[in-house]
C-alpha cells in the first residue's frame, strides 16, 4: 500500500498522520507522565509505529482493500510500538534503581 502512493501522496500521508500524533502524544503524556516520551517523543514513536505496523502487514502479504483496515492495522502497530517501548523504559528504570 504505501509503496503504491506517488510522492506527494505519502508526505500528505506522514504529514496527516504526524499532526494526530502530536495531538494524541499529547494527551498520552498527560496520562502517562514519567512512563512516556514526553509529547514528542511519544509523537515520533506512534508515527514511526503507524508506518512500520503497515509496512510489516504489506510485507508478510496482507493487501488492504479498504483504507479502513489499513488504519486499523496501523493504529495497531502504533499502539503496540508504544506499549512496548514504554515497559521497555519501565524496565530499564526498574532495573536501574535496584
């Protein structure tokens, strides 16, 4: 899928997606505090995990025939990307206080 798109297309797309994240970023640093990256931080993770999580459904042969679903697959592979790079901050923390 996003290998199919024209230039202009996917810096629209990232363009679009980055301008959720921050706003999303947002709200999740309030939630989350000392557990998250900060408002960009968390930004970049969930962009960066909105692509990757639909360019690893591409990869392993999942062809989206509505956009819906490849914004599902992409909100998914954001919040898994942010899920597990916060326990993984959690537990670096943990370790490092013990």
């Amino acid at each position: 899928m996003l290998s199919s798109l024209d230039t202009s297309s996917l810096v629209f797309a990232i363009a679009i997606v980055a301008i959720l994240s921050l706003m999303l970023g947002m709200a999740l640093d309030g939630l989350m505090q000392d557990d998250g990256f900060g408002p960009f931080g968390n930004m970049i993770v969930i962009t960066a995990g909105f692509f990757l999580g639909i360019f690893a459904a591409n990869r392993w042969g999942i062809r989206f025939g509505a956009l819906e679903i490849a914004v599902a697959t992409g909100l998914g592979g954001a919040f898994l990307a942010l899920l597990l790079l916060s326990l993984a901050k959690a537990g670096i923390e943990r370790a490092m206080r013990s």
